[in-house]
C-alpha cells in the first residue's frame, strides 16, 4: 500500500512538473510570436502561434492573434477559420467578430441566409445570439428580481403589496426557470452543431457522397458551412442559403 501511494505521488508530481513546462514553454512561444508580430513578420509570428495550438493548448486570444497573422498575409481563409474559433471559445469577443467582417468582405461567394420561419429555428438563432454568457446573466437577474418580489411578500403587512409582489415574484421565478432551460439548449446546439471552413480553393459539391453524384453547386474557400452528416471521407453540409450537397472532408477545416 506505501509502495502504490508512492508510485501515485511520483505520478503526480511527474504529470504537474510536465504540465508546468509545457506551460512554460507556450508561454515563452507565445511572446516571441507577439514579437515577431510587432515585428511585422508575421509569416514567423503564424508559426509560433500554430505551434502552440499544436500542443494541445487553446484560448480566445490565441486563436485571434493567429487570425491576425494570417489576415496580414493575406491568407484570409486561414484567418476567418482562426476568428471562428476564437468567437466560438468566447462568444463575446467583438474584437474577433469585427475582423471576421472584414475577412469575409475578401471571400467569392456572397450567399443571403434563409430567414427563420419556424420556431425550431427562431429558437436556434435566438439561444445562438445570447449566448452562454447572456443566458446566464439573464438567469441571475430573474433569480434575483424574483427572490427580492418574495421577500417583500413575506416582511410587508401590506396587503395590496403581498399580491403584487407574490404575483410578479412568481412571473421572474418561472422567467428564470425559461432563461437556465434556454442556456442547456443553447450549449447543446453548441456541442451538437458541428460547422466548418472551406479550405480548398474551389470545392464542388455533390448530390451524394460518391464521385459519380451530379455536381450541383459550387463554393470557394473560406466560407462557413454546417455539417449535417458524414459516409467515409465524405460530408453532407448545408450552406446558410439552405442549398445541401457533399463534399470531400479533406476540403474543410472544422472550427
């Protein structure tokens, strides 16, 4: 028993002391590529950047800073794919979504999105737009009001007072209730919803996941695709047009 809480200790502190250089080590990557980028080399700063992806590590600002150094070379699939992500990590980052507008102003294919017209997809667009971070403002803040109703119900001898309160109580506890149950659905559809970037210069989609299907709509590189469904080393996607065709999984990149 002395013997295994030993071994288990010495495999603790073996897994930290890698942890703590890896860490080390990214942060060290991480300077020289904000140097090089400073440096307007930003071919070398891309690099480094991906070389920290590459161990495993992820964080909003990095997958931005790598946008950026793709956006200065030019490479504006690269750096819409890179800006998803970091939007993607953290939903609220403006910063990320600001140069994503001005990347996708580089892309060939302008395609109109499909309005909502049901409640599935009102739903969806809806829980997307607030975000995780939203909903669970919105949670606290109906909890709270709601709580707050509850208590003046109890301490006032008011008796108008005890209906309104009880009343509007009620209406933010149940608001509170909606607002947690839209926050699970909307990282479900974030765990489920699975969307990429086209990579590949020109990709031709196809009716099914065989050469021999009919071509049926074109799409350059850069553009955000859902996928919907995968046969082999093909992927059904859905564009946000609503056009559905597939294509090679080795022409996107997944965010």
């Amino acid at each position: 028993m002395k013997r295994l809480i030993i071994i288990i200790i010495a495999l603790f502190a073996t897994t930290l002391q890698t942890l703590q250089a890896q860490n080390q080590d990214a942060d060290a990557l991480f300077k020289k590529a904000n140097d090089a980028y400073n440096e307007k080399d930003y071919a070398l700063a891309a690099e480094l950047y991906q070389q920290i992806v590459n161990q495993g590590l992820t964080a909003p600002e990095l997958s931005y800073n790598l946008g950026n150094a793709y956006y200065k070379q030019g490479d504006f699939t690269h750096a819409i794919l890179n800006y998803e992500r970091a939007i993607k990590q953290n939903n609220e980052f403006e910063d990320a979504k600001n140069n994503l507008k001005l990347a996708n102003q580089n892309l060939v294919d302008n395609l109109k999105d499909i309005p909502a017209t049901n409640f599935s997809a009102i739903t969806e667009m809806i829980g997307k737009g607030i975000g995780m971070n939203g909903w669970a403002i919105f949670t606290l803040v109906f909890l709270a009001v709601g709580l707050g109703q509850f208590l003046i119900y109890f301490f006032t001898d008011s008796l108008n007072l005890r209906k309104f309160s009880f009343s509007f109580g009620f209406v933010f506890i149940v608001l509170c209730f909606i607002s947690l149950a839209m926050g699970f659905y909307t990282q479900n559809l974030l765990d489920q919803t699975s969307e990429a970037i086209v990579m590949d210069k020109v990709v031709t989609a196809k009716s099914s996941p065989d050469e021999s299907g009919t071509d049926i709509f074109r799409i350059h590189e850069g553009l955000k695709v859902s996928v919907k469904d995968k046969s082999a080393e093909w992927l059904e996607i859905r564009l946000s047009d609503g056009r559905i065709g597939w294509i090679k999984s080795s022409s996107l990149e997944i965010i």
